[in-house]
C-alpha cells in the first residue's frame, strides 16, 4: 500500500467534523511548498543574474 492510498483510508476513518481540520492542513502544506519554491526561485535569480548580465550571454542569446 502507498503512502497515498494509506492516507486516504486514514483520512476514511476521521469522523466529518474533522475533515475541515485535514483539509486546511492539506492546503496549508500546499502553499508552504509553493512559498518555499518561490523563496528558492527568488534566491538562485540574485546569484544566476551575474551570469545573465554579461555582454557574452546576450551575445549569444542576440539570433533567438
């Protein structure tokens, strides 16, 4: 059994009041994974832009 289908059969047992508690947990892991992507896009921009602003890349980039 996967992981997934274990939490679905858990998640099968949790009596209907508490589904909105795992439903805003679920959707809170979603947006932390998001933020947390983002932060790291951000992060990796300062250090890639150095690279990305020199004359030889936009030579190379001029014919696309």
């Amino acid at each position: 059994m996967t992981k997934k289908e274990m939490l679905i059969a858990e998640i099968g047992q949790i009596p209907e009041p508490l589904l909105e508690e795992v439903l805003d947990y679920v959707r809170f892991l979603k947006n932390k994974i998001s933020r947390e992507t983002l932060e790291l896009t951000i992060a990796s921009e300062s250090s890639l832009k150095k690279d990305w602003l020199r004359p030889e890349e936009d030579e190379a980039w001029k014919g696309l």
